[in-house]
C-alpha cells in the first residue's frame, strides 16, 4: 500500500472506528456465535495473490464482529497460526485444524517462547520423574536439571534458564558456529554421569550474531533419543521458511516439541506478534492450568475450544492475529515471499562489494539478510571504524563479537529498502574505513 | 474527545504518520540527543486541567520526534511512571526523578508484575542466604522457599509461583475476605518452626472477586520486620487512589518493595499498560542482567539511563507511555478523577436499587466500582438467574464464590456509562429474578 492509498484507508478505518462507537449501544453484549464459528467462514490457507483491502474490511463487518472480542480474538489467532505453519510447510502435528494434539499461539516476544517452553518442558520432566519416584521433591529434580544451547544462542535463552530455577549449558559451536551433534552428546554424556538430568535444548536457527544454523539434523534425533524436549528458536530467520529455496534451512522441524519465529522481525507484522508452535498443546497448557470461577465459562471442557490464557505468561491478550491477518492477505504468500527475496538478494549485494574490497573480510557465511564483515586487521582498528559510522549518523551498525574478533553486522531490513540504499551505505562505509585506515598510519 | 472530534483528529493522525513515511529518507538515522535529555522539555507532573490536542501534537514533534524511538521511548515512560506515581501520592522512594533508588515501568499485565516482583525477592533471598553460608545451593534454598497471599488473592499469583518454582501459601481471609496481621503471623510462625523461609508476600488491595482490600497497615509492619518482600497488587483499585477521599485505601504502600496496578483497567489507557513501581531497582535489574555486546551501548555504564529490558521478561518493548502521556493531558488529573468518581457513584447507584429489593442481598462491602449482589437462597436460583441473565444478552454479568456462596458481580466498567444504563439493568435484573423465582416455585 503506497502513502497515498493509506491516507485514504487510513481515514476510512477512522471512521469506522467513530462510526462503531457511536453505535456501539445497538450492539448485543454478547455474541451469538458457538465455538469453531469461524474457521469454515475463511479460506483454508492464505492467499497466493493480494486480496483488496475492500474484501478484507467487509470481512471483519461478516466474520469479526459477529463474533466480537471472544471467542473472534481466540478463533482468529488458531486459524491465523495455521495458516502461517502451512506457509512454512510445518509438519502437520504442530497445526491445531489437523487430527493432531498441536497448534500455535501468538507470544509478545521470542524471550517469552523461550521461557514458555522451558517450563512446560521443566513441569513435563518433573511430573515423569515423579511418576516413577514419587519421594522425589521438586527442588530435588530441578537440582539436577540441565538445559542447553550453542553458545551462540540469544541471551533470552540464559534468562528463560534463569528464571526458570535451572542449569544452563553452552556447547560450543563449531567453525561456522552451529551446534553440532558431537559437542552436544559429549555435554549430555558427561553430565548423566555426574547424576544430571538433561531436559530441555534450544536449536537457533539464525543466530544474532551471524545467523548460523545449528545443525538440526544431527540435533533434533539426539534429542528425541534422549527423551530431552527440543526448542527452536527462529526469531529472525524464520520468516525466510515461506520460501521454498530457504525451507531446507527449517529440515529436522519434525524432531522439535516447540517452535518459534518472530513475524514482527521480517514478516511485515507490526511489533508485537511472535509465532509458536507446539507438538502436544497439553504439555503447555497442563503446566499452569488455574480456573477460578471468574475465569470459568460454559465452553470450557467442550474440547472444541483453545484457551490461550493457559499457553503464556500473561492473563490478557490484544487481538494481534488481525495484523497478521491483513498484512497475509493483502501482500499474497507471493507478495511476502518477494519482499524477503528482495531482502536476501541484497545483502548479497552487500557482499560482493564487501568481498570486491581487498581491505574488508567476510566473517561468516551471508545465508539472509545479515552480512557480517570487518577490515582485515585489529579489532582496534574496526572499533574504531564502527564508532567512525554511527558517530556521522548517515547508517547505523550493530556489532558483535564471534570469537575473539570484532565484528560489524549489516543488516537489510526496512521496508522500502532498495539497492540504492546499500550502494550508498557502501561508499559511506568506505569514506570512514578510508579515514580510519589513514589516522592509524599517521 | 467525541466522536466527532475524533475523526477529525484521528484523520489528522493517518496524514501524520503518511507524511512521516514519506518523508523518511530526510531523517538522521540515530538521534543527536544525549541521555536524559527529555524530563527538562516536559512539566514536573501531570495537568491538573486537560491540554488541548493541538498541544500535545506540536509536543510530538518538538520532544518525541528528536529523540526518535530511543531514548524517548524509554525516558518518556520514565518520567510519566513519576507523572503516574505523584498523582497516587506515592513516596518518593518510588520515583525515579527524585534522589531514591526507586522507579516505574510499564508491565503488560499484573501477572508479569507479581512474576517479575517474585522473581526479585527470589534472587535477592538466594543471594543473601549463600553470602551467610556459602555451601547453601540454589536448589536447597528454594525448596524451603514460601510466599504467601490472600485466599481472595487473583490467580495469576499462584501462577507466579508455579513458575518460579516456590511454594504459595493461602492465609485465610477475615470476614470482610482481608489478609490481616493475625492469620499471616500465624503462617509465618508455623512455617519458620517448619524450617522453612517465608520470602514474600502479595497483598491485594481490591480483590477480583469482590473488590476487598488486604490490611496494608498491619501487613506491610510485619513484612518488614520479617524482612519479606511484600509486593502489592491492585490491579484493578489503584486507579481510584489518584482521588484524594480513595487515596487512604494505600495506606501501608510505604511498607511495600514494589507495588502494581494497571491503567488500562480503569484510568483510560488502552490494553495494555500495567504500571509496576519498585523501592530498590537494583533488585529487579540485578536478577537478570545479562549483557551481550549486540545489546551493549556507550551510555550503559553511565548511571543516567535506565535500561527497561532488565525491568522485565520480554527484550523488546512498544512505546506505551505515548497513550499514558495523551490520556493524563487530554483530561488533566481532575477529569481522570471525575471519571473514577462517576463511576464509584453509579455502583453506589446499583447498591442502593438491590438494597432497596428484599429478595436481594449485597454480599460485600461496596467502596469502588464493583457490586457482589445475589438473590436470598440457595446457590442453584442465583445460578439459575446468572444463566438467564446472560443468555439474554442485554448485560453481560460475570460470577464469583465468595466462601460457598455463588454471587452475582455488577461492575461499572464502561467509559460511556451513566445512570440509565444502571436503571435498564437493575430493571432487566428484576424481571429475570421474577422469572426464575416463579419457575422455581411451579
């Protein structure tokens, strides 16, 4: 939508705004709808091709309204979710319209997925050990818990770790830094026979430093072998998996208890609106069910309906499955799969004249839209040249440290981003690295 | 604002944000403004009569704008919390602006609030205890670890303690469904003869059920001689203590170590905006600080900035306190009281009505905005009634038990609400009790 279709949209959703207001008291208090209404009132999947924005606001007036904030809020997220899995070609298991026990929900953030799927997994292992052991005390079992990720993983995953009361491990990462699968046997061997008991591993696929990839193929069998719930965390690269020719990235998905990605990083979703998915919903649910009676309604042991309160941390929700709802209809699966192509084929861009400049060093691999580089030298002299950048204000850089190296990140990722952009931002960068190279000399 | 003001100004705001996308390349990337930057450009404390929209706007652009998304997004919310707090004569421990170690941070629910306060007194207890005996594990301490609420308490707070891994502990309200001093020392006694340590406490002030408010004057003394955390939860309540004749419903707040209510309940600030204060920052930001180099940056050390993402469970954050800042201008501290007041006036309005019907009975004390009513007999006719009431769908009234009795829950809840509606209702609820007494007796 350009600025001058959103002016007029823009000002027509005032008024529908002010119109619903003002009419609100002919309104009834309470839908009319039973749960599972509004699945069969949408399409299966999301569109290939954009639909108008004139479709997609008569259908809030015909399936939206009718079912008000409940269950619409609830109904729409499920549909929504799956309509996203399907998009990511996710394994039938983890969508809540198939046979199966799975589905999604909308979190605010990848921290809270994380966290989310720490403790339904910590609840689950604890429940099985005292099963069998029933002397056995919670704070004897968490003693002994052990969670683990790459020691490239986010710092979100320590804090989940933290919070949740339980041991955190790192493996180390290989040479393209990605869990690999004889780093993570050596930790689990070692520590069952100091009497730990693994539990819980989180795979990154696209890590904030340098978006590498743990190794889900070797990881995800290591884990169902050892009966240890298995998290991947795709905040950033997720979005890719729309596209067939970066899906192979998402392989060994089928091995995983949960996974999320955050459509409000690369998906055009307005922040807040973080994507997850689970294998069985009732290890997540079944980990804090409360139900006092203020909360209890007449729907609630049909089986037929999802209670999201008892999937997340908070007890509200906002209706965030609308944005995701209109952003897939009116860009079209192909419409998103374009913009991330865009996205991808210029940090590409990026490269090849990072690589054409015999001064610079790629530092690892460019898969999406992250380019990692730095001038061949000190970490020094690169601190120097970041603080050079962001001090002019023309760009602005995230760095990072991979290994004992200082490194720059270049990250495509606005929305009107064009090649201009980078070529620009290119000549800028070599202006600064010109004058950092040269101040070192002197 | 009316409806009609509201298209105008809603109109003006689509072209706002057109004008700001189409203009965006002319924009500097990262702000030239210096931490701190914001308290001097704004009032010491909120209006006390409303501003006009025009004022706010131009303030937009002269104060948001310069300092883009960061810092302004978190200097503002720090400076509204204080805005916040001094209109509910909180001390000044509490404040950021003042000489304390104290400040306010937007949550986005009560539950992450009583969480993040728990998780606090967790870290803060553990570390005490392993500086005292250092052989203590983390495991060892939080298996003797007890927190306690009320028995009306909100269910969320048991939740924060399945999550943090603790044991909670019910105290048996007194007759009016308060904690009072007697039946929480008892607790603590009974727990520490156990071997076990009592860490914190929440206090409700307006319970969910019926709007009861725990005895902060006897609590908070005995909290801080036991040196437990005591962490307050009025949700719904603390709206109404910015009115000087409801502010002495706080008393005792002094005692606490971190207090919560949520805005978006009942002070006009959409979902979601749960404001948390806390005495001691450092408690908070201490538990879980974790700082990678892609989040580290030049003004971290330098003790004038608050970093928000230590504050609480997600990482990022959306800019909340722009609808406080609009709401506090747009009525000014004397409208937000009007509102506060005409609401407690029409549920006195509705108390009055049922008094006035023999066949009801009002179940607890009525101080706020919420009435707990029910027809005299058994708990079948008044669930009986609840049933028909909503199944007619011109109110909707939602339940709770207070001790064995299922009661009835008016709540004065709506921004536009006034006399009539109450009238309509209390005439809808009198028919449905008509109806359902007379299907009784055949």
């Amino acid at each position: 939508m350009n600025a001058s279709e959103f002016r007029r949209r823009g000002k027509e959703m005032v008024d529908y705004v002010a119109n619903y207001l003002e009419g609100i008291e002919g309104r009834q208090v309470y839908p009319d709808v039973e749960p599972g209404y509004l699945r069969p009132l949408i399409p299966a999947a999301a569109p290939q091709e954009p639909d108008t924005f004139e479709d997609i606001i008569n259908d809030i007036e015909k399936i939206i309204m009718p079912g008000a904030a409940s269950p619409a809020c609830t109904e729409l997220e499920t549909v929504m979710m799956d309509w996203l899995g399907q998009m990511l070609e996710l394994p039938e298991a983890f969508l809540a319209g198939k046979a199966g026990e799975g589905g999604g929900v909308i979190q605010g953030s990848a921290s809270e997925a994380t966290l989310m799927a720490l403790l339904a997994a910590r609840t689950k292992v604890i429940h099985q050990l005292q099963a069998e052991s029933p002397e056995l005390t919670q704070a004897a079992i968490m003693e002994k818990l052990v969670a683990y990720s790459s020691d490239q993983a986010h710092s979100s995953v320590e804090r989940a770790g933290l919070i949740g009361g339980v041991k955190l491990k790192a493996i180390p990462s290989d040479g393209n830094f990605a869990m690999r699968a004889s780093a993570l046997q050596e930790a689990l061997k070692r520590d069952k026979a100091a009497g730990l008991i693994p539990f819980f591993v989180v795979a990154t696929l696209g890590t904030t430093t340098c978006c590498s990839f743990d190794n889900l193929l070797e990881v995800g069998p290591i884990c169902n072998k050892e009966d240890v719930w298995l998290h991947i965390d795709a905040a950033y690269a997720g979005s890719a998996f729309i596209c067939p020719e970066f899906r192979h990235l998402l392989n060994g998905v089928e091995f995983a208890d949960s996974f999320n990605f955050n459509p409000h990083k690369w998906l055009l979703v307005n922040f807040d609106c973080s994507a997850m998915w689970v294998k069985k919903r009732a290890d997540l649910t079944g980990a804090f069910r409360l139900d006092p009676t203020y909360l209890k309604h007449s729907h609630q042991d049909s089986g037929f309906i999802t209670d999201y309160r008892h999937w997340q941390i908070p007890l509200g929700r906002r209706f965030r499955s609308l944005k995701m709802w209109f952003v897939f209809r009116m860009y079209g699966v192909k419409g998103l799969q374009s913009y991330i192509r865009k996205h991808v084929q210029l940090s590409h861009e990026f490269e090849s004249l990072v690589r054409q400049d015999p001064r610079f060093e790629i530092c690892a691999e460019v898969t999406l839209g992250l380019v990692c580089f730095r001038l061949k030298g000190s970490n020094k002299v690169n601190e120097a040249l970041l603080q050079r950048i962001n001090s002019a204000k023309k760009i602005h850089l995230v760095p990072c440290h991979l290994r004992d190296k200082f490194v720059l990140r270049f990250a495509i990722c606005s929305r009107t981003v064009e090649s201009a952009h980078v070529q620009v931002a290119w000549e800028h960068i070599k202006e600064m690295a010109a004058d950092v190279l040269q101040a070192e000399m002197e």
